[in-house]
C-alpha cells in the first residue's frame, strides 16, 4: 500500500492546489486551468496550474494595491472638499457597504 499512500498524498496536493486555483480564478474572473482532477497528474500539467495560480495570485496583488492607492486619492479628495468623516463610516464607503449622499 506505499503506493496507493503515495498516489493519495500527490493527489491531495493536486487537488488542494486545483481548488485554490479555481476559487482565485472565480474571485478574479479569469480562467483556471481546465484539467481532469480525478486522474494523477503528469508533470506539465502540475506546472500549468502551478504557472496559471502564481500569476493569479500577482494580479490579486496588483488589484489589492491598486484598491488601496485609490482609497487614499479618495481619501485626499474628501478631505479637500472638506468632508470629515469618521474611520467606520469612511471604511463603509469604500468598501461599497453604505449609501453615500
């Protein structure tokens, strides 16, 4: 049975990866790669998914970045127009959870 514990250690890997990849790939539109999860996985394509869930993950943090670099600038602009507003209540309006008027 060293094999069978082997061949389901890599496919727990393999498959922990794929659902990683996918759930990202969902979170930013963009698509996973498209592979049989029940069959072990040749080399390629370990690294295709590994490929596609490494430029995935830099664009999640090329988003993020950019999400926070325009809450700052909107940040500035409220506070030239002169409008205080409270951590939590500024908070709330960028992340889209409340109405501003």
């Amino acid at each position: 049975t060293s094999l069978e514990e082997k061949r389901n250690q890599i496919m727990g890997q393999f498959r922990s990866m794929i659902d990683e990849e996918r759930a990202l790939a969902s979170k930013l539109g963009l698509e996973p790669v498209y592979i049989d999860e029940d069959t072990i996985p040749e080399k390629e394509d370990m690294h295709r998914v590994e490929d596609n869930l490494s430029k995935m993950i830099k664009v999640k943090e090329e988003r993020e970045t950019h999400m926070f670099t325009m809450k700052e600038q909107i940040v500035a602009l409220l506070d030239k127009l002169g409008m205080d507003l409270n951590a939590s209540t500024l908070s709330s309006v960028l992340d889209g959870d409340d109405e501003f008027d």
